[in-house]
C-alpha cells in the first residue's frame, strides 16, 4: 500500500448498479483511471476516465485487480496482477 491517501467523493448513486461492485467502501484500496474534468464547473477535479466509467473502477486485494464491472476491458485488465499492471503502465505511458 502507498503511504499517500485521496479520498474520492461520488454522488451515493453515481457509478453504481446491479452489475457493478461497490467499490466505494470505507479503507477498501482501489484502482482508479482518472481524467482531468473539462466542465468549467468542475475544473481542477479528476473524474473516472471517459473512456466507460464502469471500466475505470478496480478493487484491489494484495496483487490481485478485481474489475468492479465485468466487460471487455474490465476483465482483460483484471487478468493482470498488480505488478504486470504496473508494468504495462510503465511501458506506454
């Protein structure tokens, strides 16, 4: 776990769903791909990455990515453990 901390603040029914894990629990580590948001009323906040939001959420436990939505994306990336993940990150930035 990093020593660094973010707190992350969601409408309680945003990004939520009957196939979707909550992942939005008090202490739980997560993965998140984020984007700077380009509404003028949000400026300066990141928001879960456009690409689809419920492909950008992933509960972590130890090295294993758990996707919160189960999709194309989201199983693809949850195949990965924590440090290949990391590594191919690290690859194409």
């Amino acid at each position: 776990m990093s020593d660094a901390t973010v707190t992350v603040e969601t409408l309680k029914q945003a990004f939520g769903g009957p196939a979707i894990e909550e992942w939005r629990e008090p202490e739980q580590e997560v993965l998140l791909f984020l984007s700077r948001s380009t509404e003028p009323e949000t400026a300066g906040l990141y928001i879960l990455a456009k690409t689809d939001y419920s492909q950008t959420a992933y509960t972590l436990f130890g090295d294993d990515v758990r996707t919160t939505a189960s999709d194309s994306l989201g199983d693809l990336i949850s195949k990965l453990t924590r440090p290949e993940l990391r590594e191919r990150v690290r690859e194409n930035p």
